[in-house]
C-alpha cells in the first residue's frame, strides 16, 4: 500500500488536483520500477477535520478552532473545543469560552482542526398554511 496525502497552503484540495497527482504518482511508480511486484496506490486529502499532530500543524492552525482530547485529566476533563491561541515548543494553548488552557503535547491523544461550515441564508420565505 502507497498512501500519499496532499495539502496545500490554505487548504483547497480538489478532486481533480487528486486525480492528476495519483496518475502522476503511478506514473513515476511504474517507470522507475519503485516497487517490486503488485501495490495500491492511495492519493487523498487531509480532510475537512484534519488530524494535527506536529506542532508545525498546529501553527497552522493559530486561530481556528480545534477539538482536543488529553491523554490525563484537565480539571476533570479530557475532551475540550475552543480556539487554538498559541504554539510553544512543549505544547499549545487554547482558549476554552473565557477560559485559556494549557496543553503539553505529551498530554495530547488526538486533535482535529474543526471546520466551521457557513450558515446558509434561505433565499424564500418558508410557506405558512393558511389560518382555517
């Protein structure tokens, strides 16, 4: 199995940009006989929600909103959603409502970046039935 990720700066990834790259990949597999015998090759994005994981990542994401779950406890919790603030070498902070947090990435089990998808406006008004 081949599994290759593309990103790009500001995220973006389309269908067709997935499309060139994985017959470019296979391309570039085949001729250069890279790998003996049969495979798969896998060509796809990060996603919506993307998995962060190096503190590179998360610098990225200064700013955004994020979903973070913690190896041990913080005041009784392990879940948190808020906003990342800052990126330190040792761990990130972020900013729960009011309230900023602290998080070693030694502590950290998962985080996601949280994709805020926009509120659609309704161009007409709802019918209503009329009053009997």
């Amino acid at each position: 199995m081949l599994r290759f990720y593309l990103d790009r700066v500001g995220g973006g990834v389309s269908v067709d940009d997935l499309s060139t790259m994985s017959r470019r990949l296979g391309d570039l597999v085949e001729v250069h006989d890279l790998v003996p015998g049969r495979y798969t090759l896998e060509v796809s994005s990060p996603g919506v929600n993307r998995r962060l994981r190096d503190p590179e990542h998360f610098r990225r994401y200064i700013g955004s909103k994020v979903r973070v779950r913690t190896v041990e406890t913080i005041e009784g919790r392990r879940a948190f959603v808020g906003v990342l603030a800052a990126v330190q070498d040792e761990g990130f902070v972020l900013t729960v409502g009011a309230t900023q947090r602290t998080i070693a990435f030694s502590n950290l089990a998962q985080a996601n970046y949280e994709y805020e998808f926009p509120v659609l406006q309704r161009t007409k008004p709802r019918a209503t039935a009329a009053p009997r």
